[in-house]
C-alpha cells in the first residue's frame, strides 16, 4: 500500500490534514472518508450530510487528476475541497 495525505478545506475555514495508507486514489478517498466518520473533529461537522456527499461523489466522478502534476487529485464536494497526494510509494505493490 502507498501513503496518500490528504489536504481538505472546508467552507466553514481552515485546513486539515491528514494521511491514510490505500492501493490507490479511490480508495484512499474511501478510508479519509471512514476516518472523517469517526473522527472528525470540524466544527458543525454534518455526518449524514458528508457520507451521502461521498457517495455521490465516488458514482459520478471519483478523484481527478490535477493538470500539470503528477501524483495529485482533487475532489468537490458540497462542504469542502479536498487534494490527495501520493506521498509515498512502498516497494511490493
């Protein structure tokens, strides 16, 4: 498995940053997500709402690259923008 970290920036302010290990892009989009799920700590953080986002974003377009980079995606959803990066790459995929 690679390292993703993963750059999210909600509407309501700020930054949060965090990192999940997956196969690919999708999937480390699936595992922040579940990790969003449990342990968000964003204020007025809307559960219901951000997992039906998710799911909604994965049937209609899933992570996109970024043109001019490499190893880089990004995801719109209703409440926030977020950025995945391929930041490590494990020998033995």
């Amino acid at each position: 498995m690679d390292t993703y970290t993963i750059i999210a920036s909600p509407d309501a302010g700020g930054v949060y940053i965090s990192q999940v290990r997956a196969v690919s892009p999708l999937e480390a989009f699936l595992r922040w997500s579940d990790k969003m799920l449990e342990e968000s700590t964003l204020p007025d953080f809307n559960a219901r709402q951000f997992k039906e986002d998710v799911a909604f974003e994965v049937e209609t377009s899933g992570p996109v690259a970024v043109d001019g980079t490499e190893q880089v995606w990004c995801l719109s959803l209703v409440s926030m923008w977020v950025h995945l990066v391929k930041t490590a790459v494990l020998d033995g995929n």
